[in-house]
C-alpha cells in the first residue's frame, strides 16, 4: 500500500512542502519547498491501507484515532498544500476513488430518507453535545451557520449580526406583528433579532432539547416571551398559516428523498402574500455523494445539493424562487474563526471531552474551511413565494431595509418596543 499512497501523494503535491513519514521510519518529502512546511507521520499499516483505499473517509477517521500525526504544521496546512498542490488533480480523480464516490451516491436514498423520528435522532448526534462546547468558539448569539463579512476586517460578532440583518431585510417585513416561522431554530439567536428589531410574531421549531431549552430561557431572559415562541417538534408537525418563513442552517439536514416534502410543507405554511428565506450549504458543481468522514462523525443523514437539485422540488411544490444570491467565501472566513478560536481553547474542549473528540473537530473544522475555500462548497440563500408581487421590484429594497436595522439596533435597550420605521416599498 506504501507505494498507491506515494503515488498518489506525488500526484497531489507539485507545489508546496509536505514529508510524510511511513510506519516502518521511511520518510518522503513531495512538493516544491515552497510554503509553510507540513510533516505528517502515518504511524500504523492500518492508516496506510485506509489512505490508499479511501482518503476521503480514512485521513481524517485516523487522525482522530492518532494512528496519523501532524508533526509539523498543522491539519489545515496540510489540507491546504492537498488542495492547491496541483489544481490539474484531486485525489478524487483516480479510477477507484471514483467508483467509491458513485457507489456513495447510489446508495444515498437509505442515508437520507429521514423520518421524524431519524431526524430527531441524527440533531441530537450533533446538536445536543453540551452547550460548553459550543461557547468556545462560536460568537456570543451561538449562530452556527455561515456569517455574512460586509468588511474583511469584520469580527466574527459583527459579521453574524450582518448575517441575521441581511436576512431580516430579504424577508421583508414591513409590519408589526407579522407571524414568522423559523425551521431549524437552533439557539434562538435569528427568532429573538426578527422580533426585536421587527416586531415580529416568531415561532421557531427544533429538533434538539439542548437548543429549545436554551432559546426559551434566552427569549424568557430577553422579555419576549409573548413575541418568540419555541416548539420542540419536526417542521412536517407544524401548522400555520405564516407570513413569512426562514429556515438558516437546516436544509442540509433534510436529505434528498425529502426535499419535495419539505417545499410542499413549506408552500402549505406560507400564506399566498407570503415570503420564505432559505439559507443553506450547497455545491458549484454537480450532484454527488457527501464527504464520508462528515457524514458518519459530524452530520449523519445530512446532504448538501447542487443547486439544480433544490430547483427540481421548488418547481414542484407550488413556490417561485423570486431571488437567488450566492455566497462565496463567507462561509470560508466563518469557518477560520471558528478553527482558530477552537484551536486556542483546545485544552478545554478536550477536558469536556477527550483527545479523539477534539481531533476530530479539529479535522472537521479544517476540513470544512478548506472545502468552501479551494473545492466546491458556498452558500445558497433563496427566496420564494406564491406570489411574484410579494416582493419589490427591484433589489434596492435590501440595502434600504439593512441601513433601517442598523440604525434600529443603535438603539437603547428600553426602546426595542419604540415606534419602528419599515422600508416604504409596497408602491413598487
């Protein structure tokens, strides 16, 4: 196996500077020189076999196992110098690694095909891991989706509120009261902006007693307990009609077999004046199978989709898309400052933990940046309706509606429930 794995490593790194120690003390140094160097030391025939077999699955499954090591640099360089090393060959490209990937997606129904029951199950995987962990490296509102950086220099704070600001202005909502249905709630953080800032009549859904428990003390604490409310139960068990509806971070949990569902759900919820915000994962390239590693490790039962497999069901559930924006690198830069904060408290994670839980996280973290940075991952954020005239005619009304949260946000804390100026749009 020694000789598939320097093969294919040869072929990954032209530039660069990676040497990779074998098990039996050989060492090998591939790349140019160029760049930071990485060191990584495979200490076990069984991580040789899996790299030569499966790399997708077993590079990171064996670092969290330690039978792999990073001696020098760090797990995100060495996914750095596997990425950019040759932009002409992916480790993918091989005869074999194909195969595995289209035997992967053709067994992709059974992973997917998740009932309340499975879903309720494959949240709380993730989900549901103590709420510690989480406030290590996430920002203080705990939104755990992709941040939006107006600035370069944004911190990670700065660019979660411009997240929830941005969305808040897709959504439109030009009025107090309005009922809003967050699916896939998570902490709370987007309800309790929706009905501070808007006056907003939020209901959230989650599938996970950690978040729940969690969103409601926050919306209790906040005194928007009359405003937000928070259901412990599956989006399919909820009953409207809404206003609106936004769902930030949960699509990728809904899986292929159940996308029509979900947007004949949704359709069903939303009244016929109405407007949805989707916020997702999705892909640039063609439809195919989910990473292995994050599937079995991260989000089990999860997908992220080409975009023309979001549009099939769309067409099919009685909803119009009415605006389609693509966020490129934000998810990237989000992603940086979650490694980077994880990495500096490292040794708290693992006294929640164990080592093997934050080497996988580590790689996970990693993994994921390098994805949305060099491969194939961004950001859908889609908007739909029944009716094509829910919506301005024009896009100037986002920039409007994103400068009046601004200025509503500066406000004191005891005139959140003050006079609230609304974008005037409804002539257009």
């Amino acid at each position: 196996m020694k000789f598939i794995v320097q093969a294919l490593v040869s072929r990954l790194v032209e530039t660069g500077n990676l040497t990779v120690t074998y098990p039996d003390g050989s060492r090998q140094t591939f790349g140019d020189g160029t760049g930071n160097p990485v060191h990584m030391r495979i200490n076990s025939r069984k991580a040789l076999w899996g790299l030569a077999v499966d790399p997708a699955y077993y590079l990171g499954h064996h670092y969290g196992t330690g039978d792999i090591d990073i001696v020098e640099g760090d797990m995100y360089g060495l996914l750095k110098i596997v990425f950019t090393g040759n932009p002409d060959f992916q480790y993918y490209d091989t005869r074999w690694n194909r195969a595995l990937e289209r035997l992967r997606y053709l067994l992709r129904w059974a992973r997917e095909k998740n009932s309340v029951v499975r879903s309720r199950r494959n949240v709380q995987h993730h989900y549901d891991l103590t709420g510690a962990l989480y406030d290590l490296f996430l920002d203080q509102d705990r939104q755990y989706s992709c941040a939006y950086f107006e600035r370069p220099d944004q911190s990670l704070d700065e660019a979660q509120l411009a997240k929830k600001r941005h969305i808040a202005a897709k959504l439109n909502i030009n009025r107090p009261g309005q009922s809003v249905l967050d699916i896939g709630s998570g902490w709370g953080g987007m309800a309790l902006y929706l009905a501070r800032q808007l006056g907003a009549k939020v209901t959230g859904v989650t599938l996970s007693d950690e978040q729940h428990a969690l969103s409601v003390k926050r919306a209790s604490e906040a005194g928007l307990g009359d405003e937000v409310k928070f259901l412990l139960q599956d989006y399919r068990n909820t009953d409207g009609p809404f206003d609106r509806i936004v769902s930030v971070g949960m699509f990728e949990h809904v899986g292929r077999p159940n996308y029509l569902t979900f947007f004949k759900k949704s359709a069903s919820l939303l009244k016929r004046d109405g407007v949805m915000l989707l916020h997702t994962i999705g892909r640039t390239d063609r439809p195919t199978a989910n990473n292995p590693f994050i599937e079995k490790y991260i989000f089990p039962g999860g997908y992220i989709p080409a975009l023309s497999e979001v549009m099939q069901a769309v067409e099919k559930s009685g909803l119009a898309v009415t605006d389609v924006e693509i966020l490129r690198l934000h998810y990237a830069e989000t992603l940086r400052h979650w490694r980077e904060r994880f990495m500096a408290r490292r040794d708290e994670a693992k006294a929640l933990y164990d080592e093997k839980f934050c080497r996988i996280w580590e790689f996970y973290l990693a993994a994921s940046e390098s994805a949305f940075r060099w491969q194939n991952l961004i950001v859908f954020q889609l908007q739909l309706a029944h009716d094509q005239e829910a919506i301005p005619l024009t896009r100037d009304y986002i920039g409007r509606g994103e400068d009046c949260l601004k200025a509503h946000e500066g406000n004191p804390k005891g005139e959140r429930r003050g006079p609230r100026q609304f974008p005037q749009e409804a002539a257009l």
